[in-house]
C-alpha cells in the first residue's frame, strides 16, 4: 500500500466505526422499527446481556479511535491513559457478554431471518432481489458455526486487550501500541462483518452460509493488522539503518 492511500483509507475506516457506532444505538431500543426480529428478541430475552454487549461495542469502536491519535498521546497523556482504561473495562464487559450470548445466537439468527415480510420492511429490499428462494426457513443448526465463531472472538477480544494493558502498565510501549492495533481490528469485527453479509448473500444465494462467513471474517482482521504492525516495525529498523 503506497503512503498517498493511508489518509484517504484511515478517514474511511474512522467514518464507517462512527457511523456503526451511531446505528448500533438503535439496539438500545426494543421498539425501534428499524430492528430484525432476532435482535427485538435479544434484547427481550437477554435484558443486561444483549445492551450491555452493544454498548460496550459502542464506546469501544468510538473511544478506542482516540487511542491511535499520536497528538493526544503526546500532549494530553493523562486523557490519553483514562480513554485506554475506558476501551479495557468496556471490552472486558462486552467480552463477558459476547460469550453469554454466544450459544443463543443461532437459534436467534433462525428465528429472525426467516421472517420474510420483517426483512422487507426493515431493509427495504425483498429476499428474492438477493438471489434468496421465496419463503426459505432456517433451523439453529445452520448457524451452529456463528456460537463458535462468537465465543472465540470473544475470548481473542479478551486476551489480547488484556495483553496490551498488560505491557501499558510495564511502560512497553511499543509493544503496548502493537497489541491495541490487534486488539482494535476485533473491535473493528463490528464494521467489517456488516460489510461483508450482503454482497457474501449475493454471491452465494445463501443466508445461512453467507452470514456464517461474515461472522467468521475477524480473523481477516487480525491478519490486517499483523500485517500493518510487522510493516511499521520493518519501517523502523529501516530508519534506524539509515540513520
């Protein structure tokens, strides 16, 4: 990836986590007509759980921004250590939730999407237009690899923000940095799967298979990352050959 491309692609990857964040809000409200009825469902059958795992998803895909601005770092280090503690209890929280959630999933998934006439009128777009077969139903066990999927993303959310704070609190900065980075791109799970869903659902004419996948792809993310973090590493050893 050639320099010229980085702003352009950082303030796109900042406006999709802002405008997540701000549609994710709609969770908060059982009632809002814009919800599947899977997601009407999980707020009534998991009260604390389900808006405790959105909000926390919120503020750590919002304020977790925040902890990439070098500026803030440098001048404002005090802000900058409270919003980190923020990102940790919230992922530590909706961690927790994550993996609560994670076995009622799929059953959710096959309630709320064989709603035909609720897809229409949330999304606007009839099932057929997506290449799906009229009428299609679903069972729980079609989407048996999302609980999985779910519960390992959690526990990796878990464990590797642990591991940044872990090397924060030992002033290992650099290190600190290289785990916020992984950490962040499994936050960022919460963009990335919405963007993946629907043209997956174009491709392969499947609901199930196409958001068993989607639900998968965190670990594309990690692999980013990985990647981003062992390039700026390669950049530093190179400038201090040069220097």
């Amino acid at each position: 990836m050639k320099r010229p491309f980085q702003l352009p692609l950082t303030v796109l990857a900042c406006a999709l986590a802002l405008l997540t964040s701000l549609v994710s809000l709609r969770y908060l409200a059982p009632s809002h007509p814009y919800l599947m009825e899977f997601q009407v469902a999980a707020v009534f059958r998991h009260p604390f759980w389900f808006p405790a795992h959105i909000a926390c998803g919120v503020l750590t895909l919002s304020f977790g921004l925040l902890q990439f601005s070098n500026r803030l770092r440098a001048t404002r280090p005090a802000i900058h250590r409270a919003i980190g503690y923020v990102y940790v209890f919230a992922v530590l929280i909706g961690g927790i939730a994550g993996l609560r959630l994670a076995p009622d999933t799929p059953s959710l998934l096959a309630g709320g999407l064989s709603d035909e006439s609720r897809m229409t009128s949330v999304y606007g777009i009839r099932p057929s237009v997506w290449g799906l077969e009229p009428g299609t139903t679903y069972s729980a066990q079609q989407f048996k690899p999302i609980a999985y999927s779910f519960a390992a993303l959690a526990v990796a959310w878990l464990f590797i923000t642990g591991m940044a704070l872990r090397h924060a609190l030992r002033r290992d900065f650099a290190t600190h940095r290289a785990w916020m980075i992984r950490s962040y791109s499994l936050t960022f799970a919460a963009v990335s799967v919405r963007l993946l869903v629907l043209p997956l659902v174009m491709v392969v004419h499947d609901l199930a298979l196409a958001t068993n996948v989607a639900l998968s792809s965190w670990v594309l993310n990690l692999v980013v990352a990985e990647f981003l973090i062992r390039r700026a590493q390669a950049r530093q050893v190179t400038r201090a050959a040069h220097a």
